[in-house]
C-alpha cells in the first residue's frame, strides 16, 4: 500500500483527546477550556487554527476489543488516524486509583510509537482530589515522553475546588501561550523532518510517514546494509567500503 497523499488544508488542527465518560464530563470541560484559549492564543499572533475531539467513551468497547485481538477496530482506526493528521495535542484524562483511566492509557497503547514524534502536547487531568494532582507529571508526562511528543512545560489538573478559582485560568492560559509559541516556530516540525531517519519506525505503522510497501524502505541504512551481506558504510578516516 502506497503513501497516502498529502492534502492540502488551511490552518492548523488541535486534537483533543477526551477519556472523560461521564455526562456532563468534567475532564470533557477542562479540555475545551484548554482548546478554546488555545485557538485565541494561536488568533493573537495571526495562525488560523481549528480544534477536532476524539472522545475516547463512546468507542471503549472498540478499543478493548483492539487491545485483545491485535487488530484496529475502523473506529479506533479512524481515531489514530486523526491524531496523525494533527499538529498539536490536547490530552485529557480523569484520575481514578491514583492513575490517569484504563481507558486512556488504553488507548495511547494502541498509537504507534513513531505516531506523535514532536507532536506538541498539553498535558491535562481532573480528579476528586487536590492529592491527585501529581499525577499529570508522574503518568501522562512519562507516556508522552515515550511517544516521543513535545509536552507543554505546564501541566493542568483540576479538582473540584478549583473550577471556581482565577488560578485555574491562569494556568490554562499559559499552557495555551506555551503551545502557540512552539507552534508559532515550527520547532516541532524541523525536529520530526531532521530526525526522522535517525528513528526506530514500525514497518506497515499508522503514523504518516510509515513504511508500508518494499518501495519504501531504505536499504542503504547501516542496518540493512548488514543484514544483506555487506558492510556497514564507511567512517571518516577508515580506507574503504568493503563489500
């Protein structure tokens, strides 16, 4: 299966993932605080910019059902599909027994690993408890660092007590400008494009520019070269490729 092809659009995307299940969600309402000041931030320095959701409660099923066959379900399919063509992240997951839910981290075990590779993040949680507050740090920080994503240097966390305070918009508002300024200078995009190769990739991946045909792949890389028999490309200063 050849590459998909590059299709123009305008603007940037924000993706926010939601694994908030209840109705209304408040991981839900802190994620659309997040984007919406996002959007304006973005607004203020002149970039276009428009938000997609994933809410990950209505294809839990599908993702469980993923988990346990191997398989990509079409609507978790789609899902991952989405956070391919996006330029920034807004992650959002609720707290229960001192972790972020099964069902987000569920879902981030079915993302290939190279899928997000710079991709800005902003990392958020809600919870019943101020004592949870740490967890943002402790388990969505360290997932997104493995994907290889940008996380934003603030992370946010609500519990009930603070959505009547001015310090939880203080807080939003300055991850939103930390975004805007990363996605303002295009950081994210020279490290993916510079470093791409220097990557570990899954053959056939979801990400977008994965391998998935013969055509593909590049034999040249010091890898293949040895696993066809030759030699590893030359070092400056040694005498010659010897094949």
């Amino acid at each position: 299966m050849n590459n998909p092809p590059v299709v123009p659009r305008q603007g940037l995307i924000l993706t926010v993932v939601n694994a908030g299940v209840s109705d209304p969600s408040s991981t839900r309402l802190l994620a659309d605080r997040i984007a919406q000041k996002s959007i304006d931030a973005l607004r203020d320095i002149g970039i276009a910019a428009t938000v997609r959701s994933i809410d990950l409660g209505p294809i839990g099923v599908e993702i469980a059902r993923s988990i346990v066959s191997g398989l990509l379900d079409p609507k978790v399919r789609d899902a991952i599909a989405q956070l391919a063509e996006s330029d920034a992240i807004i992650a959002a997951a609720p707290v229960y027994k001192a972790g972020i839910s099964g069902l987000f981290k569920s879902f981030a075990d079915l993302i290939d690993n190279d899928l997000l590779i710079a991709k800005p993040v902003v990392l958020a949680a809600t919870g019943g408890s101020a004592r949870h507050s740490m967890v943002v740090d402790e388990h969505l920080r360290p997932l997104f660092a493995f994907l290889r994503a940008i996380p934003m240097p603030t992370s946010l966390y609500a519990a009930p007590e603070d959505w009547g305070s001015t310090d939880l918009g203080k807080r939003i508002a300055r991850a939103a400008g930390e975004l805007a300024a990363v996605l303002r200078s295009g950081v994210g995009r020279d490290i993916a494009d510079g470093n791409w190769a220097g990557y570990q990739h899954a053959f056939g991946g979801n990400a977008t520019r994965a391998e998935r045909s013969i055509e593909d792949v590049d034999f040249d890389t010091d890898l293949m070269r040895l696993a066809t028999g030759r030699t590893a490309r030359p070092q400056a200063g040694d005498r010659a490729d010897v094949r």
